[in-house]
C-alpha cells in the first residue's frame, strides 16, 4: 500500500494538481491531507449555532469579538 501525506495546503491550486497528478504517477492507495486545507485568510467563527465564514487579508485575534463588530486585524 503507497500512503501520500502532506500538510498546510491552504488552497494552493497548483500544489493541488501537482499532488492530484502524482497520485496518478504512483498510483498513491491513500492520501492524507493533514490540515490547513483552506486558503489562508478564510476563518470560520460561530455564534448562535451560525456558522459565518470571513475572508481577511489579516491574521485575526479576539475571535469571538468579530461578529460583535469590537475587533479589529491584526498583523
């Protein structure tokens, strides 16, 4: 059995193709992506049993404060 594993892809389009195509080469059995798959900036914060999904050119701190519209980026 051939194990493929990698991590921190954060939607990189062209490292996705190159791993789907070496999949292919090597006729890979299992791949294991492990974490970090979304494109850097994409946060999923939660309040009330919603799901809000947020793009930010930043790295976001205080979180939980986002959607009471208190915090702001940071770099």
């Amino acid at each position: 059995m051939k194990i493929f594993a990698t991590a921190d892809i954060h939607g990189n389009k062209s490292l996705i193709y190159l791993i789907r195509e070496m999949i292919k080469k090597e006729e890979i059995d299992l791949l294991v992506i492990a974490g970090d798959i979304a494109p850097k900036g994409l946060y999923q914060l939660y309040k009330n049993g919603l799901r809000y999904d947020i793009r930010s050119m930043f790295p976001l701190r205080n979180r939980e404060h986002i959607l009471e519209g208190s915090a702001t980026p940071h770099m």
